[in-house]
C-alpha cells in the first residue's frame, strides 16, 4: 500500500484484488463481455467475468447467487422477493420462493424444499435483447474525450398473478448487465391491461437479503456497518446537497427479523436492501397505461480503500452516462445589454473559449417567449455560433414565490410555504407546466446550446387538489420529477447541455457545483486560492472532473473588500492565472463571472496561455485524479490525473501556499498510469527524468516549487528511452 503521511491525509492507490486472469479490470478494455447462460431451463445466469447473478426459475424467480468474481465474495444470504409492489393498501411479492429457515446463508440444495404462495406474481417467461441507451443523448460537440456507448445484455422477467382481481396486470423485471464493469442494473414495468384504474402507491424494485457487514450483539441499524461489497446509485436523488449520498431518496438498510441466528439480540442487523422511493409513488394507473419504477445501478466492490472505490464509481460514470464527460470551456456573463453579450463572444473566440453562459443578473429572460425576445436571441445565438462560440444562459425554478395559485402547498400545514426552499412554484401547476413549455419553445425558437436550470425540482410534495399534475400530495412528488426528467430528456435530445445544482445526471444533467459557500468568495482572493483546492480536493473522490463546475467571480460577489475582487483584472494578473491553473489543472471548468476576460493586451495573453496549455493537456487534464495531499496553507498540496489509455498516462499539479519556495521529496503513485518498469516524468513539460518504477508503482522524486505558487509534472510511457 502507498501511503505518504503530510498532516491528515494518507493517499492509497493500489488495488487489493485482481480477477482471476492476473489482470485489473480498471486498467482494461474490452475483456469482460456480458453474456445470459441458461442451464436445464431451470437457472438464469447474468455474467461478465466480473459479476455472476444467477435465478432460479421455478416454480418462481428467485436470485440465490450474487458473486464478485474478482474478490470471490458471495453477497447473498437468503432469498426473497425480485420485487414488491402495494396496489391500494395491500402488498404483493414479485416472485421469490419461501420456506428458508437458516437466514445466515444460503445451499443451493435447498431450492427443492421452498414454497409458492399463492398471492405472489409468478414468473411466465424471459427474453434477452442488447443494451439500450440510458437516454437519447445528442453530443453535439461538447469536446468529450474518446467514447463508445455502453454494451452488455438486458434480461425482462414477465409475471402474472393468478388472483382473479389482480390478472390484468403484467409485471416486468428488468437487469442490465454492462461489458466490462462489475455493474447491473434493475428496474420494473408496471402495465395496466385491464379496463379500470389502479393505484399504485408504492414500488421496491429491488430487495436483497445481504451478508451483513459486522456482527455486533448490540447497536442500532444506522450505526452498524452496511455491506461494502456493493453500491448503490438510482435516478431518484435531489437535495442540493452536491453529493450522492446526502441526495439519495431510494436507499434503505433494514432489519431481518425473520434471521433469528443473528449475533445482534434485538434483530437489527441492517442486513437487507430495498430500494424505493422514500416518499412513494401513489399515481393512478389508467387502463392500458404502463409505469416505470426508478432505476438503479449496482456496482460491486473489491476494495474499502477510498481511491479505489471512488475510481470504481468514476468508470460507471463514464460508462452508463457517458454526456458527464462533457467539458466545454465557459464564461459566465453579466451582461446590461446585446453589445455586451457580443463583445465576450468576441473575447470567448480570441481566446480560446469555446462557450459562453449569460450568468444570474444578466438581462436574458428565458420565459418570455414573445417573438420579439425569442427574435433577439436567436440573432446573438447566431453570431456566437457564427464565431463558432456555444451560448446558453441562467434561468431559476424553485427557491422562488410564484403566487399563492401556483406555489407548493404544504402537506403538514395546508398552506404554501415551507417547502424545500422556502416558497417554490409546483412543477404539477398551471405556472409548472406553463415553465417546462416556455423553455421547450426558446431552445427549439433561438438556437441556443446551454440551459443552466438552478433550482431545479427540489423534492417537494404538494397537497394542493386543483393543480393539473398531480392528484394530491401522494402522487405529487412523483409527477413533479417525471415532469422534469422529461424536460431534460427533450434538452437531451437535442443536444443541449445541461448545468445544475443537483443530482440529476443519470437523466441528463452535465455538470453540478463542486459545492461551495458563496460567501467564501468575499474572503480575500489569498484564502480563496486555498479554499478553492480544497474544495476540489473533497468534489472529486467520486465525481470525473468534468462533472464539477467551480466559482471565480471577476467582480465582487457577496460583498468582499478590494482583496477579494479581481477586477481590474491585470491588476490582479497572478491571483487571475493561479486561479485559472487550479480550476484547469484539475480538469474543472469555472464560471469566470464578469462582463469580460480580459481588460488588456497582457491579461489576454495570460488567458491564452492558459487555455492553450489546458487544450494541449486537455485529455490526461480531464481523467481520473487521485488524491495527493489537501491543501491546507501549511506545506504542500497537490492531485495526480491518470489515464492508462491516453498518450500522456500522468500529470500532477503541486501547489505551494508559502510564501518561500520550497523543496520536497514527493512519492508518485502510479499504479494507475497501467505502467510496469519505468516512467519519464518532465516537469513543465521539460527537463526529462526516467525513473524505475518501484514494486508499489511508485516513484520518489525531488520537486521544487515557487512561493506561492505552483508546478506540474508530465508523466509517460518510456520504451527504449523515449516518450512514447
């Protein structure tokens, strides 16, 4: 294990485990394909090399096997249900066997001695097709690296029931399963083939008896360890709290009481998984209308090591929504006026910039759809793209009053107000649906490429009865975030990029805040050098660096003395410069917030520099980090890209907040670079070292680095003694 000791921070970048073939599957490509093998008619197995999920198929579907191929870890202890659904009140298994008495594991042999009940869905038939998109996605240019859509295999399970008030209802149980991850997906079709309506309140697609974490004779399910060999991700998480985590609304840990050979005396061993919408589904299925759940993703695990894992859930973004790697280099504009707006175009194109946003306070109005709006902004939308410049602009949902009509009612007070933040407009209300149409007809009328939507559908419930998209608080939350996955999904297929503050990437979104305190940006511009690599430090444990956006305000921000502004902007050239090379040597683009890049000739070509030095590291600048040490303005501080497959497999960015220059003997870990032998490192870019790896990766060398300042390092392959 690598492990460097600098104040907190420990960095460990090697695996623990590789699969059977001696090979990690982080560092290939193309050797791990999905397959569905059928054994006697009776088994199901979904397998890639990596993952190994098999079913048995009767007398009903049952999972009894769950294996992570690289570690050999069976994560199944008991069987149950594929699925649970609650038509009305009353709740129904989707397949599963009974009768297991031992609940701490599971033998095959046992599958002969369980039981049907007559209530359940039972399975009727399978089929296997290829892997569908995730979304009709349109990459428009949006200066992604190398890609290919993801492939594997999709596996539905139909069910029936044999309850005469429940035959006209067809359950599907979906699985993907992805080439070359360890990672599956689940969800469930829900369709109507009757003539009257049901109500569906809620939907566990999936539930898993685990293998507990920890055994403990006393403790509470939310203290005890959870499973680490899986992790869970759905399309169903918002909070604004910029992370997975702290946004997830679909996850739950929960007791087994019926596993009576538990260590824990009270049975609360969180040792079962169900996902499901906390706050339910509760919508009226209409005859031949279908519903589909959430989707998850599962991704199994071989490592409790940080880096690893984070690096694990990075190449699941990188394969399930591959528009997360879109990076377009942007400007975030105020602007009075159209000349304004034409003159940063013009900046945008001299240099280098390939995007400009018209940021909160500008004079652009995405709701006004007249014709004589829609007119103006197509005309500048056409002369940015003229320069060959991408536009978008700012436009606010939530955290806003609409009017007592339109606002989110309350469901414990009755009454608007109190919702997420503060007031907020319903999305299922005349105003909600009128905003969804108003921004579908300026993008489709203007041209424009960018929608950065803040305050996107937070999550509230409304009990309001006479708003059109929804019924009552039961189906509000659930109607209101299908009506904004559908809006994004439009944007999507149409190729227009998508900024916002929360966790709506796998239905869409590009980009989200690192996360941030704005009023951080009042500080002055020293602290901010520092708080700034701090927070892209704690953003990038698991997001690609595309996935973050960070802040530089050019004029003041929440207030702030003249040493927290950076206008006039050469005045404050190397405050400007370092804060470009943070944000652009960790691959994360920031709103450059002002009305202009550069107020002369020597801060243009300061800006260029920089673009053309981030353009021409561009591919290893946007790969993966691992984490070197965080910056904490008492000695050095720095992340390490990596990429296997790119022509430069490494590329560090140390900092040094001293006002001295230092020197230091700084260990690389460079197991992830895929190289075996020997590195060339360049620092600059000159000055060419070859140095043997050592049996951790790793390389020690000696680093000098300006007061107050920074350096980078370059690292490739070195065959024969050359750069390859």
């Amino acid at each position: 294990m690598i492990a460097i000791f600098f104040g907190l921070s420990v960095v460990s970048a090697q695996p623990i485990l590789k699969t059977k073939n001696g090979e990690d599957w982080l560092l290939t490509k193309g050797k791990y394909r999905a397959e569905v093998l059928e054994t006697n008619k009776k088994e199901l197995t979904l397998q890639n090399g990596l993952l190994r999920r098999t079913f048995h198929l009767y007398p009903n579907v049952v999972c009894y096997d769950f294996v992570n191929k690289s570690t050999g870890q069976q994560l199944i202890r008991a069987v149950g249900p594929e699925a649970r659904i609650q038509l009305d009140s009353a709740w129904y298994n989707i397949g599963g066997l009974h009768g297991q008495k031992e609940r701490a594991y599971f033998l095959s042999s046992w599958l002969d001695n369980l039981q049907t009940d007559a209530t359940d869905f039972t399975f009727v038939r399978y089929e296997i097709k290829e892997l569908k998109p995730l979304l009709p996605w349109n990459d428009q240019r949006w200066w992604v690296p190398a890609y290919t859509l993801p492939k594997g295999k999709e596996v539905t399970f139909y069910y029936r029931s044999t309850q005469e008030n429940l035959k006209d209802i067809q359950v599907e149980v979906h699985y993907a399963l992805y080439d070359d991850i360890p990672l599956l997906s689940k969800w469930l079709t829900l369709t109507n083939m009757g003539n009257k309506p049901i109500r569906v309140n809620q939907i566990a697609h999936e539930e898993l008896a685990l293998v507990e974490e920890e055994s403990a004779v006393v403790g509470s399910p939310e203290d005890m360890w959870k499973q680490h060999g899986i992790y869970i991700e759905s399309n169903f998480a918002f909070n604004n709290a910029m992370r997975y985590h702290l946004s997830d609304q679909t996850t739950h840990w929960k007791r087994d009481t019926a596993y009576t050979s538990q260590v824990n005396y009270n049975y609360d061993t969180p040792a079962k998984l169900a996902i499901y919408p906390e706050k339910g589904v509760g919508v009226m299925l209409s005859p031949n209308e279908s519903l589909q759940s959430i989707r998850s993703w599962e991704l199994l695990m071989d490592s409790y090591d940080r880096e690893r894992r984070g690096l694990a859930i990075r190449k699941m973004y990188r394969t399930i929504a591959p528009w997360t790697m879109s990076n377009p280099i942007f400007m975030h504009l105020v602007s009075k006026n159209d000349e304004q707006v034409r003159k940063a175009i013009d900046q945008c194109k001299t240099t280098g910039y390939e995007a400009l946003i018209l940021s909160f306070g500008s004079h652009i109005d995405m709701e006004d759809t007249t014709s004589a709006n829609l007119q103006r902004w197509k005309n500048l939308a056409d002369y940015a793209h003229q320069q060959g410049i991408k536009i978008g602009g700012y436009s606010l949902f939530s955290s806003r009053k609409i009017s007592e009509e339109h606002d989110v009612v309350n469901p414990l007070t009755g009454k608007t107000g109190d919702a997420f933040f503060g007031n907020a407009p319903c999305f299922g209300s005349v105003w909600g649906q009128g905003y969804s149409e108003k921004i579908k007809i300026f993008f489709a009328e203007t041209g424009f490429d960018i929608w950065e939507n803040d305050g996107p559908y937070p999550g509230d419930q409304c009990s309001s009865t006479s708003h059109p998209g929804h019924h009552d608080f039961h189906d509000s939350q659930w109607n209101q975030f299908q009506m904004q996955k559908e809006l994004y999904h439009w944007l999507n297929a149409r190729g227009v990029y998508v900024n916002a503050p929360d966790w709506y990437f796998l239905d869409g979104t590009n980009k989200i805040a690192l996360g941030y305190r704005e009023v951080n940006f009042a500080l002055p511009r020293a602290n901010q050098r520092i708080l700034n690599r701090q927070n892209i430090y704690d953003a990038t444990w698991e997001q690609i660096p595309s996935m973050g956006w960070g802040f530089v305000p050019l004029t003041a921000y929440h207030g702030g003395g003249p040493d927290a502004v950076l206008e006039p902007l050469e005045d404050h050239l190397e405050d400007y410069k370092q804060l470009m090379v943070q944000y652009y040597g960790a691959g994360i683009q920031a709103c450059y917030r002002g009305p202009r890049l550069y107020d002369t000739e020597k801060t243009k070509n300061m800006v260029i520099g920089v673009i053309d030095w981030y353009k021409q590291y561009r591919d290893i600048l946007n790969a993966d980090i691992i984490h070197l040490r965080r910056a904490d303005g008492r000695d050095w501080d720095g992340i390490l890209h990596v990429d296997a497959f790119s022509k430069h497999k490494g590329l560090a960015m140390l900092y040094n907040p001293l006002p001295e220059t230092i020197i230091r003997t700084i260990r690389l870990p460079l197991y992830y670079t895929g190289l075996k032998e020997s590195v060339c490192v360049r620092t600059e870019g000159e000055d060419m070292q070859t140095y043997p790896l050592e049996r951790d990766f790793s390389v020690e060398l000696e680093v000098t680095i300006p007061g107050n300042g920074y350096t980078w390092l370059v690292v490739d392959d070195n065959v024969g003694g050359k750069v390859q």
